[in-house]
C-alpha cells in the first residue's frame, strides 16, 4: 500500500507564494513547481486549506487560470503574530 505523501502546511505554502510573488499573485502552475513530490489534487487540496483558513487570497485570471497570493492574515502567520 503506498502512502499519499503529506500534504504542505499553511506556513509552507505562503512561504512558496512570498518567494514567487512577493506580495503580489502567482499562478498554481508556478506553485506545483515548489511542491514536485504532491499531485494536482493534492496540490489543490492544501491550497483550499490555506484559502479557507484566510490565510491566502485566490483570484481567477482573465484566461481561467487560478492566482493565489497571501492575504493580511497569512503575513501576521508569517511574521509570527
């Protein structure tokens, strides 16, 4: 039986979209970029998480694809607050 690999905590995933986007937005295909080991459901999963957690913001983009970009509440996680 294989294990599903483990999927990346809040903390993980706005550390990825800081260091893509800074505090702009970057697109999901640049994040599955960061996470190689998870598959696009998984990918998709912990971002739902991190969204519904307020942590980060997502955006649909003007040709469909989807942008994330860390919100006030996932900065004050960031800093430590």
């Amino acid at each position: 039986m294989t294990r599903r690999p483990q999927l990346p905590r809040p903390d993980e995933i706005l550390a990825a979209i800081v260091e893509i986007a800074d505090d702009g937005f970057c697109r999901r295909g640049d994040l599955a970029q960061r996470f190689p080991r998870l598959g696009e459901r998984d990918l998709r999963r912990a971002l739902r998480r991190a969204v519904a957690r307020g942590f980060v913001l997502e955006r649909r983009g003007p040709d469909g694809s989807f942008h994330f970009a860390v919100s006030s509440e996932g900065w004050n996680l960031r800093r430590g607050g």
